[in-house]
C-alpha cells in the first residue's frame, strides 16, 4: 500500500502538458506564448523495477529457484520535450538525371531539456524485512552492506527516492553526473479517419507502431536531408545550432543543458487527415517479457526476450487533399487523446 500511494505521488509530480509562455532559444529569437508545446517529463515509479525470470537458466536447470524470479531495479530519467507544430517546405533535391525534383518535406523543430531529475528503487532502511550485512576488512573498515529481502512480503521493502542533479559538479574524470543521451527516432504514421489503433510491429524501422504497414497507413521515419535542414533553420532561426537524427546521438545533454532538433519527413501523402507522431529516446525507461516458451537450455542471454521502450506517441490533425500540401497541421483531434506515453 505503502509503495503505491509512492507511486502515484511519483507519477503526479513528474506528469502534465504545458502549453509554453514567451521562450528564448539559446542565442536565438525571442517565442511568443504557445509558439512552444512542451511536454513535461513522465516518470512512474514502476517503472524503476521489474520482477522476471532468467529463462536460460530456468531452461538449464530447473532447480535454479532463485532464477525463476528476480528483482531488476533502474534509475530513470525522462527529457522533457517542446515542439512546434508540424509544418512544410518545398526542397528541390537533385535526381540521378542531373536535374532537380522538387518534394514537399513536412518537419517538426523540436527540443529537449535535461532537467537533471532521476527517479529510483532504493531499499527502505527502515522496513522490517530488509536485513542488513555489513562487511569489514582487516583494519576494521566498512567495504559493503547487502540487503536480504524477504520476497513473499515486499510491502514497505522498496520506495521511490528522488535524486536530482541539476546542481552536480564534475568527477574527477570530468564527466558531470546526471549527463545523458538522446538518441532520437521520431517517426509518423498516417492513418484515415475511421482506422482503429492497433500497434504492431513495423519490421522496416524497427520499432512498434500503432498501425499496419500498408498504401492506406503509411510509415514515414525521420529522414537526414541536409538540403531541407539547411533550409529549415535558416527559416526558422539561423542563430539557433540545430541537430538532427545523425548528430544527436554524439551529444552529452548534462544537467540543465537545453538542445534544438529538426526532424523531416518526405513524400508525405497530403491526403492523410489524421497522423501519429511516435518519439523514441526521450527516457531510458523499458519493460521486458520471457513469456515465450520453447527457449533453448544453450540459448543467448537475450534469445526470447521481448523488450518494449516508452515512446511519446503525439496525434495530429490534417485537413489536407490532393491539392493542398500547405494545408496546417494541428496537434490533436476531437475526441482524441493529443498526446500519451506508450510502451512499444
């Protein structure tokens, strides 16, 4: 009980949409109110830990209790993440002719921030059944201290701490703790008006979407077009250094520090009217399932495993056609949810 009401507290304090007031990108234009979407990071206590099983050890041997369930705990982090709405551009990109082609490439300009707050699983010293050892060496110092759990009663056992390290100075390797990275894959997906929800797995890009591959429900992934990204942010603000799906990943994003993103998609079909937007990196948060039966005694640590990443799923609007491709696009839909966490 003790841990739930944790856990909803958890989940509150790092929950909620924010529509921005007036921003300042770093060296950049002033943003007037509402320019900015941002989404403010989501962390649930539940995700910090998970029970599961090691199914190569339990298909080896199957008298490896202590293999059949295990507690796994994590830090989690989340980037909060501010947007501006889906816009489009016309790009004349060179053919293998020689000539120029011009396309319409929808893009986002995007940021994420580093707000340097971490959520964990830590024993509670204070619980009845964790039992504590302590370990000395020969000159009488402390070297370790375990914890014992009981696993048939966990209440009171596990609790949320909050660690934050906006203010966290750096090791003497240099590397300031708390720094991340955001390896970013935003990819949309069209669907029509009537269309359910159904995730499935999109073998091309990898990663689970919530629609079939198919002429009607598209797949279209974050592209590197450096002709449209030079375009885009000398449109958009040429004071402002822009990265992309290629140098993202590089990037150390310490405590505090905000970076600016542009992702573009081509061959947008305009005919779509409404569309997902799915945004993976943002957290290092993940579930995983070793339900599936059948794993070979000599299998890898891995083989059978199914692992699933939270992504930000946000939902848009457009009322374009055939004819229209400037037609805008809005975050959210009637009777839709604009945006929500999901783990795919």
């Amino acid at each position: 009980m003790k841990n739930a009401i944790f856990g909803l507290m958890a989940t509150l304090l790092f929950a909620g949409l924010h529509i921005s007031p007036a921003l300042c990108a770093d060296g950049g234009r002033q943003l007037g109110p509402g320019v900015m979407t941002t989404i403010r990071p989501f962390i649930n206590y539940s995700e910090t830990y998970q029970w599961s099983p090691i199914p190569t050890i339990v298909a080896a041997d199957g008298s490896y209790d202590w293999a059949q369930s295990l507690y796994f705990t994590k830090s989690i982090w989340c980037l909060e993440f501010s947007f501006k709405p889906i816009r489009t551009i016309k790009v004349d990109f060179p053919t293998e002719e020689g000539v120029l082609q011009t396309k319409d490439v929808c893009y986002m300009v995007y940021s994420v921030t580093n707000t340097g707050d971490f959520l964990e699983s830590q024993v509670d010293e204070e619980a009845s059944n964790a039992v504590h050892v302590m370990g000395h060496d020969e000159n009488g110092q402390y070297t370790a201290k375990e914890y014992r759990i009981k696993t048939d009663n966990l209440d009171g056992t596990y609790k949320p701490s909050m660690v934050s390290y906006i203010d966290a100075k750096p090791d003497k390797d240099g590397k300031i703790p708390g720094t991340v990275r955001f390896v970013p894959r935003l990819v949309l997906v069209g669907r029509g008006v009537n269309d359910p929800v159904v995730y499935e797995k999109n073998e091309d890009s990898g990663m689970f979407v919530s629609q079939p591959i198919s002429e009607e429900n598209p797949v279209y992934p974050d592209q590197f077009l450096p002709l449209a990204l030079v375009q885009i942010a000398a449109i958009e603000d040429p004071a402002i250094k822009f990265e992309n799906c290629v140098t993202f990943p590089a990037l150390d994003i310490p405590p505090g520090k905000t970076v600016w993103g542009i992702a573009t998609w081509v061959d947008v079909d305009p005919r779509i009217d409404n569309l997902t937007v799915y945004v993976s990196g943002l957290t290092n948060a993940l579930r995983w399932d070793d339900s599936e039966e059948g794993v070979p005694a000599d299998a890898g640590p891995m083989e059978g495993r199914k692992i699933f990443r939270k992504v930000l799923k946000l939902n848009f609007f457009h009322p374009g056609d055939s004819k229209n491709s400037d037609a805008p696009y809005y975050f959210g839909k009637p009777g839709e949810e604009r945006y929500e966490w999901v783990f795919m």
